[in-house]
C-alpha cells in the first residue's frame, strides 16, 4: 500500500472545515477511488480554540499559512482562505514556486491571477486544480476541461450565484421585492451581512471569467467581464415576466463569436421553457454549447460546506491519481488571446417596463423615440387604466444595439410623462 | 513536439464516422487540449467502397477487426462495432491482451464483460474507457467516477434512452398512441427497424447497470437489472398523468440502500416540478445523489454522431494527456460485492388505471380486493360518466409492496366489471 496523501489545509471556514469532514466521513471509499489514503496532515487559521466541528488533534498547526507551503511533509496545498490578494495569493504562489500541488476553491483568486498562477505551475510542471471555485459541486470545469474538450464551444451560460438566485426565486414565489427578499437570505444563511459581492455580480464575474477561460482557451481575463447585479429588480417586473412566459435569473454569458468575445453578467429573462428556467433557488446550473456535442446542462449546488468539499476531495482523488490537466485546459503556449466584444455592441430584445402618466400621447411620444433609434418594437402593454395616474406600459423590441437603447433610453427617461427611471432587462433567447 | 497518437477505428458506422469527423474538423483545438495530436491512421469496416462522409485515403485497411489489435503502428484502438459478444468483444479482448488502450462506446459490451473486461485491463495496466456507453455527450461517467468520488451515492436516476424520450415525448404533445409515435421515431431515424432494444428498455439496462456499477463500486450485474420498456404505456395514461401533475418517463433507477442495491428500469410517474420532467425529445438526463453534493443533474443528447464522437474522442484526449482511471472508480480488489434487491422486495405509490364497466359496487369490489391486501388509497377518480358502458377509474395508493400489489392486481383483473388489463405505473417521489 502506497502511503497516504499528506494534506495541508489553510483556512477552516465553512470551505476547510467541510474538506475535513468529507476526508473523515468517507474516508473508506475515497481511499479505495484515489488508489491511497488521503490524510490531513497540517493546517492553518486564525483562531486555535474555535469549535468547527471537526477535530484539529494531533495536526501541525500554523499561524502562518504560508508556513505551510514549506512544510516537509505536506504533499498538498489545499487554499481555503479566499480573496484574490494577501494570504491566500502568498500561500499558493509560494507552495506552486516550492513545487507542490495546490487545490483551491477560491474564485477571485482565479479569475485575477490565474494566468499568472498557470504559468507558474505549469513551469513547476505541478498541479493547480480549483473545481470548487465554480458552481460549487458540479463537476463543471472537468464536464467542460475534459468531458467536453473534444468540442468548439460556441457559449457558456450559467446561473453561478446561489444568493442571487435564491432572492430572485423568493422574490418571485412570495411576491417580495429585493430588500426583503435579502433580509431573508441573510437570515437563514445564503446571503452575508456585506452582500455586494452576490448581489452586485462580482461573485458570478469571476465565475463566468474562469468558465470563458476554460471554453474558449484564452487568457483569464476578468476585467473584460461586464457586470450588472440584481438590486434594480423588482417584484413587478418578475411578476411581468411570468405573463410574458419568462423568468427573471442573473445570468453569466459568454460567447465566441467571429469578432471575438462577450462575457458578461446581468440579469436576464429567459424563455420560461428552458431548462436554466427552472433553476431555483441557491441551486446553481452551467449550459454549455459545444459544436458535436450540442446543449449540455448541468444543475447542482452551488455553494455550502458539502458540495464544496466534494468538489475539493474530489481534486485531491485526481491528484492522487496522478491525473494531470493543464490549468485552462492547454499549455499556456496553445492559449490564444481573442479580442473582447464590449457590450456597447451587444444586441438583443429587451424589455422595458416605464411608470407613465395615463393620458392621451404619452405612447406615441416613447414609440416615436424609439422609432428615431431605429428600434422596433415586438409588443407593447399597458397595464390597467387610471387617468391621470400613474400605470406600467411594457415594451418587448426586436433584436436591438445595446448603444441604441442606451441612447433612446435616455430621452424617454427624459419625458415628462415618464415618472421613473426605466426598467430595462435583456432577453435571452438561449 | 511529441508525435501524433496514432488511432485504430474499428467499425466505421454512425460513431466510427462521428469519431473521424471530430479527430478532422477540430484537429486544431484536440492537439492543443491533448498536448498532441490524435490522428486515425488505420481503420477496420465490412465494406471498403461506401461513402460514410469522411476520407478512409491513406489509411491502414483491415477486414478483420481483431488484426487492428496487432498492428504496431496503432496506439490506441476506438471499438465502433457494438454488440456484447463477436467481433467487438475479440477486438477489445484482443487489445487489452496486447497491452494496447481501448476507448469503447459498447454498452451492451461493458454491461455484459465489463467485470472480466476491466480485470484484463488492470492487469495489463492500459485504459479501458467507455464515456460514449452511456447518455452520448453528456460526460456522466467522468462526473460520477472523478467528478462526484468524494460521495457516497446513494441513487442514480436517469433518462438513459433517447429512442423511448423521443417516443413517449410525441404521445405527450402530439395525443399519439405507442404504435404511431414508434412509426414516426422509426421514420425519422430516431428508432431502428427493429426497435427491441430501445422500447422494450434493454438499451437503458445496459447503461444503468454500467452507471450502478460506478456509482456503488461493485462488479457490474446487467443480469439484476429488472426489465420493463414502454409498449403498455397508452395516450389516455399520459393524459391522465398529466392531470395529476407527473410526467411518464421511462427511466432507469439505481439505489444503494440498507439491504443491497436494486436496479429497475420501467415506466415512471415523474413529479412535473423535478428537473427531469423537462427533458423531452431525444435528450438523455442522469442525476446523481450524493451525501456531501446533494443532487447534481446532467443533461444532453444521448444518441447520434456528434455527441458519441465528442465522448470518444474526450476519452482519446485523456489517454493522450496520461489521465488514467480504474474501469469501475477502484481497483478490481477494492469493489464490494454488495446484495442486489429484487424487484419484488419493492416498494412504493402506484397509478392504476381501469376500465369498469360503470354500474354501481364496481369500485367497491376494487377497493375492497386493496383492502384486503393492505393497500391504502391516496386518491380515486372516475373520469366520466356513462351508466353501464366503460369508463376509465384511476387509483392513486400509498406506498404498498410490489409482491401486495401484484397480488392484488391479479383478482382486479380477474373481476367481471374490469374490462382490461389494469394499466399499472409506478410513481417516484424522486
């Protein structure tokens, strides 16, 4: 019997603490899978004494997790710390310069420099695995690194972010609007006190930035992303979509097209008929589109301390193996830097919902900017009647230039009878 | 740069061609992900002279598929044949003898051999991969043996055949009986000639006896799997289904519990709101459930060139990266001969529907004989009125015993009043 894999762990958060526990409680079938045991050998956190719920007796401790990337008898880096910067990027860059095997769940990490991180591993000629930084325990990235490799994939869509998506479906099955829905997220669990990250689409960018990585074999690049969250939501707007036959869900989307490509992150409605439509709450799903293979959709958990472990051991079971892909899927030498569409030339539908004065003129004067942007329109609705008051009219267009709508947005904005800022979503045909 | 891994085709129908279209069109992006190039360099088929759409010019020609094992310049042989026993099984047999790495889209063959087949592969130390055997594109065998091997699963459930998909889809949106439906799916060359196989559930056996095998780490049992296709399923079944808020799916369950594990395939009622009630047409779906990742859904197209050559050719790829997996997850010494449940030790709710000549004590006599075999109603409804002709009864239960209920259908059946055979689905909670 070959010895075990020695681990070390920094960061004993709900991520650490939930490796720990899968290592401990299927300790018999993972050894049998990785062909050798898989031991905890070391870790690092901040606090000593604080009860996780799994035992840290009787293994090295550091306080310094970069300490931990020159212990001796540690075979594998495992970085639960989280943040693209301090500690976590100084421990795998370390432990990648020292030569040794690194699996992290950490996103941002990835996203911001994982083009530096993949040159230095692949240098190092060591494994850098991160299946639980996307989509938590959908085997996404080895379905699309390897399962899919065959395949030009044409598009990646996902709903990458469990808080999101548990306030849009709250949202939409309790009638609440965004704050409350929040409120409610935060209090059991699937939103944290600072929720910016979910809720303004960071969190998913950096998923999306990975998975466009993966897909298309370019360079990481995070900036290029175009982010919008779910704040601007509201509950009236998911109740329209429903009789239009669509779901409201935060996207990520990316695409390679012939002038190169889109990523980008917003709020979306998408044809209630698609699978990604019933999607609910903190369950996240990638689609992916590949040339040979057609639609692929995967749907699981995305986050929590279980679907996170196993995506983690399950990095481990690959490495204790001795099976070896490289970071984005191909030497850093065969990525080929594609130009970015930016979304000034996205086109698409859109949806419009305005908050009008009910009165004689109101629409021939938003039709006719409209019109004077070249943008032509699939339906209008007014809802209800109440002169002189305030009413929805929704409008669907036609595929449109995202520039254009911008500029007739802002002269509709600018009407008198027009009493709030527009709501506007984009329609996903998929 | 390392030289081509030279590839040996044998069989060159819809996958064999699939395959070669793959390893032609996207020769580009494979080398890159391969860290080499996969080239075709000899092929074996019954007829040198039919256009299959791709070149077989400059390629080693072999009549006799099991030569292609001892050719020297092949690395690796892709078996395209199909069937568990001749030609397929000697040329697989052949290779593995010979050291030589087999990738496989042969159900029947794995299903069948895949115990014997997976021993010669250890010891010999070569590759024996299969992901195009079960659900075409969707890569479920890398998913459940890499992607999900940190879990204990305790259930996989699938739509494992697009042919019966296809079918029961058209009787739901188009009202058709099994007969029309089938001539339909036969003329659109979505069911062969002799669609055995695929209806009567053989095909889907195959596969869930393969992903059972996986998920619970014992030596494959296609022989325990129970066996039930689609031809009693009738239009007024899936109308009344619908009514009650299921969808009828043929599926194939595999459930580890307590006692062992049981493996069925047969007509389900499916809850509407599960994921795998939308997965209509051709499109396959497995879902796996384990303890840390909860439930993870995967779905794709099943059948066809594309997606079975992107499967093969992603196996190629691993082969070409080193990327080494034991047939069945463990070693052959690891996997646990665990005890297969019979079907009659099931358990569950059921549907029957009857035709009762309608006159009073009819439905008294039926659910009197229930009663007697300790079977309790969750619902009865008569669809219609019309005094002394037949009418369609439907009878939600309990969960009951299969041996009970089976018991029980017999006297049913026997009873004057009932006009024929009681039409009997077993629903799953899912």
């Amino acid at each position: 019997m070959t010895r075990p894999l020695a681990i070390g762990i920094a960061g004993l958060g709900t991520v650490g603490a939930g490796v720990m526990t899968v290592l401990r409680d299927n300790a018999d079938l993972i050894s049998a899978r990785a062909g050798r045991a898989i031991a905890v050998t070391a870790v690092s956190a901040r606090d000593r004494t604080r009860d996780r719920g799994v035992s840290v007796a009787g293994l090295r401790w550091y306080d310094d997790p970069v300490a931990l990337a020159a212990d001796p008898g540690v075979d594998v880096i495992v970085e639960c710390i989280g943040g693209s910067e301090g500690p976590a990027r100084a421990l795998v860059e370390a432990a990648l310069a020292a030569g040794r095997p690194v699996v992290t769940a950490n996103k941002a990490l990835m996203a911001t420099h994982g083009a530096a991180l993949a040159a230095l591993a692949e240098q190092r000629g060591v494994p850098l695995a991160f299946e639980a930084a996307v989509a938590g325990g959908i085997p996404a990235i080895k379905a699309i690194r390897e399962g899919l490799a065959a395949n030009r994939l044409s598009r990646v869509t996902g709903i990458l972010n469990g808080t999101c998506n548990y306030i849009l479906t709250s949202m939409r099955e309790k009638g609440r609007e965004f704050a409350e829905a929040l409120a409610e997220a935060q209090r059991l669990g699937y939103a944290e006190a600072d929720p910016a990250m979910d809720v303004d689409g960071t969190d998913a960018a950096h998923k999306l930035a990975i998975l466009a990585a993966l897909a298309f074999g370019r360079p990481v690049a995070f900036g290029d992303v175009h982010v919008e969250g779910i704040r601007g939501v509201s509950a009236l707007d998911i109740r329209l979509a429903d009789d239009l036959g669509y779901r409201i869900k935060l996207l990520g989307i990316a695409r390679c097209g012939e002038n190169g490509i889109s990523t980008r992150v917003h709020p979306c409605m998408v044809p209630a008929a698609h699978p990604i439509a019933h999607v609910d709450g903190v369950f996240n799903a990638v689609v992916a589109e590949g040339d040979f293979v057609g639609r692929v959709v995967l749907e699981g958990r995305g986050a929590g301390a279980g679907p996170t472990g196993s995506a983690v051991v399950a990095d481990l079971i690959d490495i204790a193996r001795g099976r070896h892909t490289p970071v984005w899927g191909a030497a850093e030498a065969a990525l080929q830097p594609v130009a970015t569409v930016p979304m000034s030339a996205h086109s698409g539908p859109y949806y419009l919902r305005l908050m009008v004065v009910d009165r004689p003129g109101v629409i021939a004067d938003v039709t006719g900017v409209l019109r004077d942007h070249g943008i032509s329109l699939e339906s209008m609705i007014q809802r209800g009647r109440s002169p002189a008051e305030a009413v929805a009219v929704v409008l669907v267009t036609h595929e449109c230039g995202e520039a254009a709508m911008s500029a007739a947005l802002e002269r509709i904005a600018a009407l008198d009878a027009v009493l709030e800022p527009p709501a506007v979503i984009r329609i996903e045909s998929l």
